[in-house]
C-alpha cells in the first residue's frame, strides 16, 4: 500500500510538474505556480531534492508571473511567495549539503527583498553582501566544472552588481561599480551563449535587467565619455541576440531581444551622436525595435518591459519624428505610467522620469493651446510627486541620484505653471516652489560630474532663477537673479547632453542669458559673450544639420546686433534666419510645424526689413526707410501670429516721411505728418490693447504690451517732434516767444518719454532730446529777451544733451550750440563792457567760442553751420577792427584799422553768400558801403553773433531706442522683453490711478504745530500672533491670543512713551481692531500718553477691507485703506488678501501737530504712481508711514531709500518682527538709516525738526530743478 501510494504520488508529481512545464512554454506563469504547488503538496517528506527543486521552480514561475500580475497587490503577493519558495528551497539544498545551490536560493531571497524595499542604502549594502556570497557558489561550481550552474550563478552575480551603477549618486563610486560589471558583462554573456541560457527564462531575464540597470545608471549618472563604449557594448549584444533569436517564437525572448536593442540605441542617440541625421536614424530605429517589442511584451502581458517600451518610445517620438503625433505620443506616456504601477521594480525609477520628462517637454511646445499644456503639466507634477512621496518611504530620497531628474521635473512643471499664470501673485507661488525644487535637484546631483540627471538639475536652476528674474522689477536684484541664472547655464552646458539637440539647447540658453543681463547691466562684455555663444551655437548647428537651430541662433546674433545698433548686420542675420526657416521646412511633415515655420520665414524677412530702414534711418535715408517699413508692415499684416505688429511699423513709415520733411525744412509737410503719426501710433495701441486677450501665450501677451508701451511712447514722441517743428517755423519768421512756447512744450513731453524708461540705454537718449530742447526754449527767449544769463543756461543743457547722447554726430551738433551759445552769452557781456583791454580779453574769449563752434559744427557734418560760426568769427574780427579804429586818434592807424575791417567784413560777405546766406551778405554789403561813404557805424558784437538757421539740428535726433522695438523668438529660451511698466493697470482718459485725500487736525482740533517731534517704529510679532483664516482670504487675530497679546501691546506703548515718542507705528496684521478691547485700549493710552498710534492695519470684517485706523488723544483720527491685495504667508500657508478695492484709490495726508503725514500699507508704497502723486501734491509731505507684513524686504528699502529724496520726507517703514528689517530712512546728507533684525521685538525712533525739514527741502528742489526729475521703480 505504502509503494502504491508513493507511485501515486509521483504519478501526481509528475503530471503537475508536465502541466506546469507546459503552462510556461505559454508564459501563463501564474498557472504554473498553481501545479508547481500542487505537485509540492504530493512530494514525500523523505524526497528533499525533489521538493528543493519544485521549491525553485516554484519561486521562478512567481517571481515571472510578477510582472504579469494584473494589480500590484497580486504583484507583490507573488513577490512574498517567489521570497518564501526560496527560503525553503535554500533550506532544503542545505540538508542536501549542496552549498552552491543553498547560496543561490539565499541570494535569491534577499534579491526579491531588494525590489520590495525602498531603502537605497539597504539596497546597496545588500548587493555587496550578497556578491560576496555568491562568490563562494560561483567557485564551487567552478572547481565542479559545472558549467550550467556556473553560467547561472554568474546571471544572478551580474544582475546584483548591476544595482550600485543606476544607485549610486557619487561619480567616484559610480566609476568603481561601472569597473566591476565590465568583466561580468563579458562572462556573462559568453556563459549565456555556450550553455544555452539565452533560452531559459530566469536567467536571461536576469541578464537583460542587469544590463538595463547598469545602462539607466551610467547613462543617466556619467558622461558619455565614461558610458558611451559601455553602451555601445549593449547595443552589440542586444544586435547579437536579436540574430540568435530570429527564428524563435518566444515572446519573452523577443521582447527581451528588442528591449535592449531599442534602450541602448536611445542612449546613443541621446548621449553620443551629434549629427541630426544620425539622431533621427537612431530615434527611427528605437521606435521600430519598441513596436516590434510591444507586440510580444503585450501579448505576455509583461507590465515592466511594456512600461519601458512606452517610455522611451514616446521621446522618440518626440524628438526623432519631423511629425509630432501629441495623441500618440500621450497614449504611449499614459500607458507607460498605467503598466509601471503593476510591478516593483521600482527602485529603476526609470519609467516615471521618462513619462514625465514627455509631459513636460510637451507642456513646452508653444503650438499646442495653453489650457492642454496647462493639464499636462498638472498631470506631469501628479506624476513626479507620486513617484517622490513612494520613494520617501525610505530615509533619504536625495541618495537616490534619479531624485535630481525628478525635483527637476518638478521645477520645470513649476516654471510652467508660473508662464500659464496672468496673476503675478501665482507666477510668484510656483517660481517660489520651482526655485526649491530647482535647489533640491542640484543637492541630488552636487556628487556627480556628468550625465543627463546633473544636466537636468542645472537645466532646473537656470530655468528657475531666470523665470523669477524675468517678474522680478527691482534692477540690482533682477540682475544677481541673472547672474545666478547665468553660472547654472553655464554649468549646464559643461555637462550638457540633453534632448535632441545635445548642447546646441544650453549654448543658446547661455546666450540668452549673456544678452539679457548684457542689456539690464550695459556690460558690453557680456553682449560680446552673448555674440561668441550665439556664433558657436550656430557653427555647431550648421555643421550638425539642425536648420531650426541655425535660424535660432542667426536670430539671436541679429538680437545682438541690434543692440549695439549695427542695423545692417542686424538686418544681414534677420536674412540668413529666413532663408534658415526655410531650409528647414523640406524636413517637416506636419501641416501646423510646416504652417509655423513658414510664417517664421516670412516674419524673419519682416524683420530684416525692420532693421534696414533703421539702419537708412541712421543714415538720413528717410524715403528709403519709409518703404522699408511699408514692406515690412504689408508682410506682418498677412501674419496670423504678428499680423498686430502691422499697424506700429507702418506708423514709423509715416514718422519717416516726417523725418524727411523736416530735414528739406518743409515745417508744414513734417508737422503734418507728425500728427498723422501720432494718430497712427495711437491706432496701432488700440490694435495691440485689443489682441491682447486673443493670444494664448503668456509670454507673447506680455511682448504685446510691450508694444502697446512703445506705441504710447512712439505717440508721445510723434506730437512732441510736431511741436518741435512749429517751433523752428515760429523761430525762422522771427516770432521768438511763440518758438520758445513749442519747443517748451515738447520738452515736457520728452521728460514724460524720459520718465517712462527704466533701462538706461534708453533714458540717456530721452534725457538727451528733453535737454536739447529746454535749450533751444532758452536759447529763443534769451534772443528775444537780450538776456545773456539765458543763453548761459541754454548752453549747459546743451551740454547736458551732450554728455547723454550716444551717437557721436549728435554729440558734436549739441556741443556746437553750447559753443554758440557762450558766444552769445560773451557778445552781451562785450557790449557791455566799457574797458578796451577788457574788451581785448572778451574778444578773445569769443573768437575761441565761435571756433569751438565751427569745429563741432564741421564734424557733425553742419555743414552751413561750420560756415555760419566761421563767418559770425570773421564779421566780429572786422567789427572788432571797427571798435579800434573809432577809438584810435592817429590817422594813419584808424586807416590801418579801417582797411583791415573792411577786408573782414569782405571775407565775412562772401562765406555768408557761398553758404546761402544771402540775406545776411546783404547785411554785410550794406554795412561797408556806410564804411566806404564814412558814415557812422554803430557797432555792436550781436551784429554778428547771430545764431545759425538750422541750430536745432533735430533731424539728426532719431528717437531713443526701445527695448520694446524687437522681433519675437519663438526657440528654445524665448527672450522676455524689459515690461515693468507695462505691468502697471493704466487708468484711462485723465482719470488718476490715486487721489489725494487732505484734513487739516490743526485747524479741526485748534491745534498748534510743534517744531520738533520723535517718531518711533515698533517691531513686533512672533508666530504665536500670527492671524488665522476667518473667511475666504480674511485673517485675524486667534481669540486665545487676545489677553497675552494686549499686554504685549501695553508695554510697547508705556516703553515708547518713556522714549517720549509722539508718533508710534505698528506692523501690518498685528493689531486686529475687530476686537473692542485691543480698540479701547489704543484710545486710552493714545489720550494717557498724548501720542498718535498708527496700529498697523487689519482686516475689517464688515467692510472687507484692509484698514489702518489711526489713534490720537482726540480719537480716531482718520482711515487709510490698502489697495493693492497682497499674497499673505503665515508659516507655510500662503494666503490671497478678498479685500474690497475702492477705485479711484485714496490716499490721505493729515495735517497734525507733528507734520504732515501720509499712510501706505504694504505693497502700495512700491507703486510708483502712489509716489508721484505725493512727490507732486501742492502740500508736501513730511512723514511716510509705511506698515507691512512681508518677507520681501529689499523692495521697500529700495523705494523708501528713494522717497527718502525723491519726495524729501521722513520714511519709516515697520514690518512684522518674523521677517524684520523694519526701517527708518532719513532724507539728511548722510543718508542716516535705522535698522531692525528679523526675529527681533524691538523700538527705534528718529527725531524730526520740521523747520530743518523744510527749509532743506526748499534747497533740495532748488537743486533737483537743474537736475533729472525722476522717481526710480523699485516694482
């Protein structure tokens, strides 16, 4: 019985073992498992090898169906069943003393406990430990000579060892571990070969994860210098093993043979060809082995090979296809993300970095609409943060060197999110959020010197800080922004080897980043950088074959160009771009790209046309410039994308024909024509108002309202050169005082255009114009009033004007004036002087002056200027002359002397009348037939210092460049254009953005001022004050922190008024007055101690605003509310301000005992309208409080440093004490400033002397007349 039954038994073993072979030669190994148990279940106790073998199988066909499973809980269940079939096998093989196969099973236990752990330092540990031991079976099997177990042993060895090449995150360990699978690849391989393991399943799957391991981890990790012979070593034996499989029908064989073919042709492709053809072969032929992949990885149902062909295909797609299929390329990402969450092989990570890596760079392509770029960024950051909080579960994410390309995707999302966002507090919220992410993956990468994962780190930092420069309006701090953006491009392109293009995108980003903070700093070495990147870009580009890259980089020389003004070479680059674009197109397959690039060539031949009136322009060409820009505007019109740049430039057309008119001195014709502009610039600000909202990119709305500033500006200029030219018509009929009202008027306009820059590039040339023309005002009333003090102060604004102009012909023509106008200044003075040897030094002194003035004329190409000045000097010689024979009493001298004054006054005659100046010659003519007839000759110098026809010069005064006047980029790194200003809400018609609110308390309250006050901040404030929530963005004061918080604020008070402070200032969000008490508590120790409290501000429940009331000893005294809503953070909490916004915005300045005071709560204070309007009010200010809660106090320090002297008032500006910095900022000379540190509840007070105050303000506005009128943004 015992015998029948053991047959039995066997029988059964034999037949579930025959069943389980069969189902995986189906690959349903899941199957398998079920008779491999079956079979365990009838083995006998006394039959070890049997049962140690089934065991084995056992934890095979698990560990395969695992990543067949169709959930992840089946998965892992498998996992444990895999883990346990091993332990017991191991166990097993020990009784049976077979110490190779017991350490088998061991290390096959502990590598499935590998792929179930999230522990990188574990992991790491584990293989060393593990390699070790499988050292010991590896030589008994060879002293065996057993060469089957041998070659599988040396599978296992090598899959293990593959691990620390994808794990670790330091480039000398990642060199040493690279080092150690060399060999084993080698071995390995052969082993497979020669024993036929290229068929069994477990061992050639250990195979190809190992090498897919070690190929992610080098490719990823080290430069293709160190990795590219490795990867090359993979593409040969995945070519190999596709041969040896190319009559088999195994799917798994297959899939594995194309897996490895299609992974090592993408790191080539990738990491070592440069060339686009070679790229696009590769990209080709990795999507060709991926489908051919997918049809077996599919059919088994094998979800890490199918996660991987879907992930790296779908970049392929991208970026080896001239047709970017989205559809497609999304279903491969979506399927990539769907599969990759049924195994766990998670600790590759691979997959997700790819799958999100594709959302990204499609979030980045600008032909897609904005709401689908704006879902797949969400949908990238969903994924990436999925995959970082799983691999937290371990102790430290930062070891793992994938975290760097994972922070960076994030960063990237975050930047993208920041671009799609038309609210500046949310582009602050998520650069905020890219900036740290950025720092994160710097940190993740700082142990490696090579490989896509640093190039992803650093391609983060400089997208990050550059999108935070690009919203960041404060210049010094725009600029570190810059230069921090440019050490990260930098080192990008050190260790670039991204994308398609390998370090063609870097080197353009680097230039980018030359040019801007070459631009914002005026660094010409920068600029020269920016032309040395751009040119090396395009020589590699060229020589690569990347057409779209070469028109890139052709348009950013051009960019160059154009800001040191060569137009011609600007122009000649603008060409080579167009005929780049259209080089490109025979490559493309897809309608829209084919569409783009066509209107790109047609735009780029727009803006070569641009540049070639500017450059005929600079050439007094104004017809040729003329048509220029009508060709340009025809082609813009018929532009989908930039048809709204038309109407501006078709308006500088019209500017042109004024230009032309002005120089052939046909006033009427200019001055029409310039009004004709004005219309038209004003017509095309409507235009660019109006498309606005009709463009979907963020960024080329902002370059819109950039345009939309220009045209503005363009109008402005416009009207002020019509101005300008019925002034010089006014001026030649003799009608002085009418000349000096016009060109007085565009003079103001020239200060508003002034005014309105911010880069100084471009106020030079404004201030230069607006200088000019105040002279020639005080040059015309001088003349029409005999003042000589007049033409004093016109010559030093013409030398003002001077100093400002860039362009060496305007320079000269202004120094000319200021010559002339000394000459002038010196014939009054000589008239006047009674004295002959005083007269002698005046005569002296003049011809010198009309010298000067005849030179600067001549070089500037005045001509009939030089001439003028040289025949005034020659006509003065002979009234010189004149003067001295009247005065001389020898005959025979006076005769000498009469001779010699009619030779010069001959001379003078005859340039006058070669220069055309024939009225003048007659004047002469007239004066020596008197001489010859001997009659009386009243002699005066003004006879002949006489200002030149023409002296205005204005046809050399091009307009100042703008910085807004550029063509739009539409590569790699868009450059964003300087629109600070544009950014401010423009109220329309006469209506002010602020009004001005005045109460007299002394006449209300009867009260008289005192000369001397003391006014004090105090900071205070910690976390446990912070406000809460309330309502939807309306915060107050935590009920339980009332009572603690009142006698904190008693004891403020009682401290200030021991420091016998008269004026007391709180933070913003302190002191929350929807409380009665903390309210009765300010009344009465504002009466106790005769102070005014200004209690910072708060949110008023009822009213939905943001509030300061401000406390005096008579009660509340007046409100001030806040108008612009601030993005408000307590701790990690960022918050958005629902308060009500009043329009026009008010602002009230009260007149107490102390001096005139004005109130601005936060982020108000920095607009610069707010400013000007106080700066301008008729009743000066005295005292500016400014409370906040904000952690950006470098923007307040900058506008109260300004305001200090701009507005010439007393500046304190008080913050909460968490981020400190509270401010008092004094206008005296030596700039006194008072300081207190974040974290710091303290008071500090400043004493105020209203007599000084004022008097020095007097002085002060004295002196700023003669200077630049200007208030800097600090927005």
């Amino acid at each position: 019985m015992p015998g029948n039954q053991q047959n039995i038994n066997e029988n059964e073993i034999q037949r579930f073992l025959a069943l389980a072979e069969d189902e995986k030669a189906k690959y349903q190994w899941a199957k398998a498992c079920e008779f491999c148990e079956e079979a365990i279940r009838h083995i006998p106790k006394n039959d070890i090898k049997q049962a140690a073998d089934l065991h084995f199988m056992l934890a095979e066909c698990c560990y395969l169906a695992s990543y067949c499973a169709e959930t992840i809980e089946d998965a892992e269940n498998l996992f444990r069943l895999s883990a346990k079939s091993c332990e017991k096998s191991g166990s097993l093989y020990r009784k049976l003393k077979d110490k190779g196969r017991a350490i088998e099973c061991d290390v096959m236990f502990s590598l499935l406990g590998i792929h179930l752990s999230k522990d990188v330092n574990k992991i790491i540990d584990s293989t060393l430990k593990n390699s070790k031991k499988l050292e010991s079976a590896i030589e008994i099997y060879s002293k065996k000579d057993d060469r089957l177990d041998y070659s599988r042993a040396i599978a296992l060895q090598y899959y293990i060892n593959s691990f620390p090449v994808c794990l670790h995150n330091n480039h000398g360990d990642l060199l040493m571990a690279l080092e150690k699978i060399k060999p084993l690849t080698e071995t390995c391989w052969a082993l497979l070969k020669e024993t036929g393991g290229v068929k069994n399943h477990l061992q050639l799957t250990f195979f190809i994860f190992g090498t897919l391991a070690w190929l992610g981890g080098a490719g990823f990790n080290l430069p293709p210098g160190f990795c590219a012979s490795e990867i090359r070593r993979a593409e040969n034996i995945g070519e190999e093993l596709l041969s040896i499989m190319k009559d088999s029908d195994d799917d798994l064989m297959l899939a594995i043979s194309y897996i490895i073919n299609s992974m090592s042709k993408w790191f080539l492709a990738v990491l070592v060809f440069e060339k686009v053809s070679d790229r696009k072969n590769y990209f080709d032929k990795v999507v060709e082995y991926a489908d051919k992949g997918l049809l077996h990885a599919e059919r088994l149902g094998f979800n890490f090979l199918i996660s991987l062909f879907y992930s790296h295909r779908s970049p392929s797609l991208l970026w080896g296809n001239s047709k970017v299929e989205l559809e497609k390329i999304l279903y491969d990402v979506d399927l990539a993300i769907k599969h990759d969450r049924l195994h766990l092989h998670h600790f590759f990570y691979m997959n997700h970095i790819f799958s999100s890596n594709i959302y990204t760079e499609i979030a980045h392509l600008e032909f897609f609409p904005v709401e689908d770029r704006r879902a797949i960024t969400r949908k990238s950051i969903n994924v990436l943060e999925d995959i970082i909080q799983e691999i937290r579960t371990g102790p430290e994410i930062g070891s793992i060197p994938l975290a760097a390309a994972l922070y960076a995707g994030l960063c990237l999302n975050y930047v993208h999110l920041a671009e799609f966002s038309s609210e500046t507090a949310d582009q602050e919220k998520y650069i905020s959020k890219a900036i740290k992410e950025a720092e994160r993956s710097k940190a993740a990468a700082s142990g490696l010197e090579g490989g896509l994962n640093i190039s992803y780190a650093y391609n983060s930092v400089w997208f990050a800080y550059k999108s935070l420069a690009d919203i960041c309006d404060e210049r010094s701090r725009k600029k570190e922004l810059l230069e921090m953006a440019v050490d990260a491009a930098e080192k990008l392109l050190e260790n670039s080897v991204l994308a398609r293009t390998g370090d063609l995108s870097a080197k353009i980003r680097s230039g980018d980043l030359y040019l801007e903070l070459g631009i914002v700093s005026k660094d010409e070495g920068m600029l020269n950088k920016a032309h040395f990147t751009f040119m090396n870009a395009l020589d590699d580009s060229m020589e690569r074959g990347y057409s779209y890259m070469t028109a890139s980089a052709h348009q950013r020389i051009a960019f160059v160009e154009e800001s040191r003004g060569d137009h011609s070479a600007s122009a000649d680059r603008y060409l080579k771009a167009h005929d780049a674009y259209k080089a490109s197109i025979p490559e493309l397959s897809d309608a829209k790209i084919i569409q783009k690039v066509r209107e790109l060539c047609d735009y780029n031949m727009a803006w070569h046309l641009i540049e070639l009136a500017r450059a005929c322009h600079d050439k007094d060409s104004y017809q040729e410039a003329k048509e220029l820009y009508e060709a340009a505007g025809a082609i813009l019109k018929d532009l989908p994308n930039y048809h709204f740049e038309s109407p501006y430039y078709t308006a500088w057309a019209v500017m042109e024909d004024a230009a032309h008119a002005s120089r052939e001195e046909m006033h009427e014709d200019a001055v029409k024509n310039f009004e004709i502009a004005s219309d038209a610039f004003d017509n095309a600000k409507r235009i660019l108002n109006s498309v606005q909202n009709e463009v979907e990119s963020l960024k080329e709305r902002k370059r819109i309202r950039s345009l939309e500033r220009a045209a503005r500006m363009r109008k402005k200029y416009s009207l002020a050169r019509a101005g300008f030219e019925k002034g010089s018509m006014f001026a030649k009929e003799g009608k002085k005082r009418d000349a000096a009202r016009e060109y007085g008027k565009s003079a103001l306009i020239f200060e508003e255009i002034y005014d309105s820059f911010e880069l100084d590039s471009g106020r030079e040339g404004a201030f230069a114009i607006w200088k000019f023309c105040q002279a020639l005002e005080k040059m015309e009333l001088a003349e029409d009033e005999n003042d000589p003090d007049g033409y004093k102060d016109s010559a030093l604004l013409f030398e003002q004007a001077s100093d400002s102009f860039t362009e060496q012909k305007k320079k000269l023509l202004a120094l000319g004036n200021a010559s002339f106008c000394k000459a002038l200044e010196n014939g009054f003075r000589f008239d006047e002087i009674e004295d002959t040897e005083a007269k002698a030094l005046m005569y002296t002194k003049i011809k010198k002056t009309l010298r000067n003035a005849a030179s600067f004329y001549q070089k500037c190409g005045f001509a009939s200027g030089a001439d003028w000045a040289l025949a005034a000097s020659t006509y003065f010689d002979g009234l010189w002359h004149l003067i001295q024979a009247d005065e001389c009493f020898d005959l025979n001298d006076k005769k000498r002397l009469l001779e010699v004054a009619s030779h010069y006054l001959k001379s003078a005659a005859e340039i006058f009348g070669r220069s055309g100046y024939s009225y003048r010659e007659k004047e002469i003519v007239d004066r020596l037939e008197m001489l010859n007839e001997e009659s009386e000759i009243l002699v005066s110098a003004m006879d002949a210092i006489v200002k030149p026809a023409g002296s205005d010069g204005f046809t050399t005064l091009n307009p100042a460049a703008l910085a807004e006047e550029t063509g739009s980029l539409v590569s790699i790194s868009e450059m964003r254009r300087y629109s600070q200003e544009m950014d401010r809400k423009v109220v329309s018609g006469a209506e002010k953005k602020y009004s001005i609110i005045y109460h007299d308390h002394l006449e209300k309250y009867g009260q008289i001022e005192k000369t001397v006050s003391r006014v004090g901040i105090a900071q205070i404030g910690t976390p446990d004050d912070f406000f809460e929530e309330k309502a939807d963005g309306l915060f107050a004061l935590p009920e339980t922190r009332l009572e603690g918080f009142r006698q904190k604020l008693k004891d403020m008070c009682s401290k200030a008024h021991i420091e016998k402070i008269n004026i007391l200032l709180f933070p913003e969000m302190t002191i929350d007055l929807n409380y009665e008490a903390l309210l009765n508590d300010l009344l009465e120790m504002a009466k106790l101690y005769d102070m005014i409290i200004v209690p910072g501000s708060f949110h008023d429940a009822e009213t939905k605003t943001n509030i300061c009331r401000v406390i005096g000893p008579e009660g509340v005294l007046w409100e001030q509310k806040k108008h612009i809503p601030a993005i408000i953070g307590f701790g990690e909490n960022r918050h958005k301000e629902n308060i009500h916004i009043d329009l026009p915005k008010q602002i009230s300045i009260c007149n107490t005992k102390f001096g005139r005071i004005a109130i601005t709560i936060c982020r108000d204070f920095l607009d610069m309208d707010l400013r000007v309007e106080l700066k301008n009010y008729s009743v000066p200010v005295d005292i500016i409080l400014n409370m906040a809660f904000t952690t950006v106090t470098s923007d307040f320090e900058a506008a109260h440093f300004e305001a200090r002297r701009s507005i010439y008032a007393y500046c304190f500006f008080c913050n909460h004490a968490f981020f400190g910095n509270s401010q008092i900022h004094s206008p005296e000379k030596d700039r006194t400033r008072m300081i207190i540190p974040p974290g710091k509840e303290d008071l500090v007070f400043k004493d105020i002397d209203l007599f000084n105050l004022r008097s020095e303000r007097k002085k002060w506005e004295k002196i700023r007349d003669t200077e630049v009128n200007f208030i800097q943004s600090t927005r």
